[in-house]
C-alpha cells in the first residue's frame, strides 16, 4: 500500500519532524510536510528516536481548527 502525498491538508512524520529531512528532539513545533504551513505546536510532548510521545491527557498537538470539505484527506 502506497503512502499517499498528493492533496493532503497535513502530513505529519515524526523522522522528519522539522523539515522534509531533519529531525530535532528538542523542537515544541511539527513541521507540515505537506507544504500548506499547517504546523502542529506540541504540548508537553517528548520526542523519541522518530516518534512523538502524547499521554493521552495532559499532551497534545495543535494544529487549529479546519473544516473538512468533501474529498479532503
């Protein structure tokens, strides 16, 4: 199954977390890799070695408020 790229409101990767081929433990920002500046800022989230560690309850990401329209992804 081909990971799809193309049309996307947000693309998030956790290896590539600043840019579209960096990753930073230390950043509190998701950087949106699919070109619509859609950044996610992280609340008391740790980063891993490529992964994002959420709680479930006190961490999360804000990425702000959209309205999704017929065929959006």
């Amino acid at each position: 199954m081909a990971i799809k790229k193309e049309n996307l409101l947000f693309h998030y990767n956790a290896m590539f977390n600043v840019s579209d081929s960096e990753h930073d433990d230390a950043t509190k920002n998701w950087y949106d890799l699919s070109g619509n500046g859609n950044h996610g800022k992280i609340n008391n989230g740790i980063w891993g070695n490529n992964f994002l560690v959420l709680d479930g309850s006190k961490t999360w990401i804000n990425a702000g408020q959209y309205v999704l329209n017929d065929g959006a992804t």
